[in-house]
C-alpha cells in the first residue's frame, strides 16, 4: 500500500533550497517513506514524541507523522540534526 506525502510549508521550502544532490537524496528517502513509513531500518519513532518519526539522509533529519486513518505521511520538518529537533 502506498500513503499519500504531504510537506508542510517550512519542510517544502528547505528542500527546494538545497543542492541539486541533496534535494534528489531527500527525495528518495521521501519516496521510501510513502512506500512503507514504519520501516526501521529508514525511520525510527522519537523517543519522548508521541506519534513522530524521524529518518536521517546525511546530516538532515526529515521529522514526520503517519495518519493511518488517512493513509498519509506528514513531513513536519526537513533540517539539519543540531536544529530540526528544536520547538517540537
């Protein structure tokens, strides 16, 4: 079964920043996602926030939730490791 992705504004407009090599990165760790969002060995759920994940590309972190009920991925946040975890 493949989830619908959705970024929000603040994730959509980081990745549209980046490098041409990141940006193609990212993307096909979000194409992973959508095809299976509870895979371990590309996520793992955030210790002490409820129902968020995090999967790493590098030194970026891509800060997600999964709404079963919907069948969607929601990209809170795309940043670098030391920021994107700040104010969650």
């Amino acid at each position: 079964m493949s989830y619908e992705l959705r970024l929000s504004r603040a994730a959509a407009r980081y990745v549209s920043r980046l490098d041409s090599d990141t940006k193609r990165r990212i993307e096909a760790r979000l194409d992973d996602l959508v095809t299976d969002p509870w895979d371990s060995s590309v996520s793992k759920a955030l210790t002490g926030l409820v129902g968020l994940r995090s999967s790493r590309v590098g030194s970026i972190r891509i800060v997600y939730r999964v709404a079963e009920n919907r069948v969607l991925v929601l990209v809170e946040r795309v940043g670098p490791r030391g920021q994107v975890y700040r104010n969650l």
